[in-house]
C-alpha cells in the first residue's frame, strides 16, 4: 500500500531541534524504502507516527490513499519490528508468534496453519517448540519478524531491526528482509543510520538530518548525484574528499576550482550550470574511488606522498598527503603504493562535486544527471 506523509511535524519542545520538521514524502505500493540518517535526526520519530505510536503535532498520514492520522495503531494495517523486540520470554517459539492472533480471537486451526507458513518464509519452522531462551540472537530475530508477519500487514515498519546482530548475521539476515520483500508484495520502510545497509536493502533511500529530509532517490542516485554536501559527505564509505575552493571560469570557457594548494580542471560541459560564477565560494568533492595512481604526468594529475595504506581486501584505502591536504583513495591492493613513498594521483574532472559554499547545495546536479 502506498504511504504518503504530508507536512508532517513532530516536535518535542524538550529538543533544541524539531525532531520531524515538516516533511512530504511519498512511498509507493510494494517498495523499500530506506529512512536513513546520523542518530536523532528524526528516522523512528517518523516511522512510531507511522505506526500510531506517537501523535504528530500536524500533518496527516495516509496509507492506500485513506487518512489514518487519528486511527489507533491496531487498526493500520502496519506491523512494525523493533530494534530491541519485545517477546514473552517463558513462551516457546510457536506461541511467541501465534500471540497477536489469539489476540484477535483468530481460529485455532487457521492459527496453526499461519503460524508454521510464516515460520517457514522466514526459516525457523524447526525452532517453533524450542524455548526463547533456546534460540540464538538471529533466530530471535526471525521470530519478531514472524511475529509481525502473521496479521499479514500491507505495510512493515522496521526500526534497525539488525543492530544488535554480529556482522556476518546482519549480511544474511538483510538478505532475508529482501526476499520476504519479494515474496509478501508488502511495503516496508526500514530504519537505519548505517549507509551501507541502506545501499544493499532499499529500493528508495531517504537520506535524513536534523528532522529534514535532504534527499530522496535510489541507491545510485544518492551515491552519484547527490543535492548537498550533507548527502555527499554522509553517504559512501570511506567519504567523500572534500575541501573548500574557488571557481576560476577563463572566457575560453574553461573551469578552474582553485583549492588551498592547487587547482584542477573540471570539464568544459559543465560551463552552462556555471555560468557568471568565476570566484565563487564552493566546496569541492570527489570519491576516493574516483581518484586514480597514474605513472605518467598530465592534466589533473598532482604529485603525492603516502603517508598510511589501509586494507580492504581486495582494494586499499591510501591516505595521501597532496600539498597540505589529506586524500582518501581507494585502488586496487595490487597497485597500491607503500607508506613512505611518493604517488602521481589524477582528479577526474567528470567525477568532482561541487556545493554552493553558502547554501550547500549541489552546483553540477542538472548536468550530472543528464550525463548519468
Ligand atoms: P537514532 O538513530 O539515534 O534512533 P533517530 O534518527 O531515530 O535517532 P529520533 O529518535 O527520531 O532520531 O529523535 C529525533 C529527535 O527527537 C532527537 O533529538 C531526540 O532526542 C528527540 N526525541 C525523540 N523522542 C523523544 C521524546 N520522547 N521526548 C523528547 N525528545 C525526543
């Protein structure tokens, strides 16, 4: 069912920011959605209003179109898993799930009959008589998942549902999520501030901060296009470089970005979004990814000095010192260079964010979106 949040307002007063400040959003029939953001910038606040958990000070909620702002939760149609599930820990297993069906009074035999499907969709139907004291922190898991499963909602809040999980189990239990997305057609909308969970889980990222949202899009688009320099600085891992700079627009219609200790060249197709901004205050970016080892000078190209390699597997994190700044660059570990030694990096113009320095905003949005 689609969920469409509209100027919604959620403020505490005991915060000195509003905790949701006036948002629109819209999430469609079937999707994943991701709410993703640094911790208090208003992720649960919006998905317990949601949920019915908590009132919004304005703003209404609807789901299918039908205004549930004022509905109780119990009537919504949205199930929603928490970070720290809450369970009935001297029930076993089958009774923890088969719970909010006696609730509503639901028949024996059809009780039984939901129960073991939905245990089967998440992989726990050999675990239904065991104890919850019984059962490891990812099979518990599964079983909070089961148990919001069973009233079959339209609509699946999950609020950092893999937090408390050890890494290997958060990659397998992901997985899980996204097939049960598959199969149950359902919607979800899942909480997170880790960005790379939100990358591999979502459809559709809401990048949040400070009870705004900064930007909406798919996993690519946030990575590659991002509005601000908040989306670009919070999303990727290791971030963003980015340094503040200066324009340099030359009436041949080259551009210049004049950073602390050097200056590069970005390409002349992004002229038109530039126009008349010669000396304009910027904050300039570029991936790790995107910064490459060369062995022959050129354009772009600039000098050097590792100072300490990280390992990734198979790719290393660099720290290189160029003039005064430190870069993050990721290459492939069998072309990295020592700690100690010098390096040729080349800045690929095509590559480089730039931000209004004031207002943060993306300068290269429309041209980046039309070369994607
Ligand atoms: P986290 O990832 O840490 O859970 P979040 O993005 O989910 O963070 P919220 O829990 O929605 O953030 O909180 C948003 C803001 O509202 C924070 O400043 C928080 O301190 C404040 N807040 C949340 N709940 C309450 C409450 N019940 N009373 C007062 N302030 C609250």
């Amino acid at each position: 069912m689609k969920v469409v949040l509209k100027d919604l307002v959620k403020d505490f007063k005991s915060a000195d920011t509003v905790a949701v400040n006036r948002i629109n959003l819209e999430i469609d029939q079937g999707e994943l959605a991701v709410l993703l953001g640094p911790s208090g910038c208003g992720k649960t606040t919006t998905l317990r209003m949601i949920a019915g958990l908590e009132q919004p000070d304005s703003g209404r909620i609807y789901i299918a179109e039908r205004d549930i702002t004022d509905l109780a939760p119990k009537d919504r149609r949205v199930a929603m898993v928490f970070q720290n599930f809450s369970m009935y820990p001297t029930m076993n297993v089958y009774d923890n799930i088969a719970f909010p069906l006696h609730a509503i009074k639901m028949d024996r035999k059809e009780i039984d009959r939901t129960v073991r499907e939905v245990a089967r969709l998440v992989n726990i139907d050999q675990l239904l008589e065991r104890g919850l004291r019984q059962v490891s922190g990812g099979e518990a898991q599964r079983v909070a998942l089961a148990r919001a499963m069973v009233r079959r909602p339209e609509v699946f809040l999950m609020d950092e549902p893999l937090s408390n999980l050890d890494a290997k189990l958060r990659v397998q239990l992901r997985t899980e999520i996204k097939r049960l997305h598959q199969d149950t057609g359902a919607t979800f909308i899942f909480v997170t501030h880790d960005q790379e969970e939100a990358m591999t889980l979502g459809d559709k990222i809401i990048v949040m901060n400070r009870g705004d949202i900064q930007q909406v899009g798919t996993p690519h688009e946030v990575f590659f296009t991002p509005r601000n320099a908040f989306v670009a600085n919070f999303v990727g891992t290791p971030s963003m470089n980015m340094l503040p700079g200066s324009l340099r627009i030359e009436e041949s219609g080259r551009i210049f970005v004049g950073l602390p200790d050097f200056e590069l060249e970005l390409p002349r197709r992004f002229a038109a979004g530039l126009r008349g901004m010669s000396s304009h205050h910027v904050i300039w970016g570029i991936r790790p990814e995107a910064i490459r080892l060369v062995s022959a000078p050129g354009g772009n190209c600039v000098p050097g000095l590792v100072e300490l390699v990280e390992a990734l597997g198979s790719r290393d994190l660099m720290f290189v010192r160029v003039h005064g700044q430190l870069f993050g660059v990721i290459v492939d570990a069998l072309d990295s260079v020592p700690a100690g030694e010098a390096c040729l990096l080349h800045f690929d113009g095509a590559h480089m964010h730039l931000f209004d320095a004031e207002s943060e905003l993306s300068l290269l949005l429309d041209e980046k979106t039309k070369g994607a």
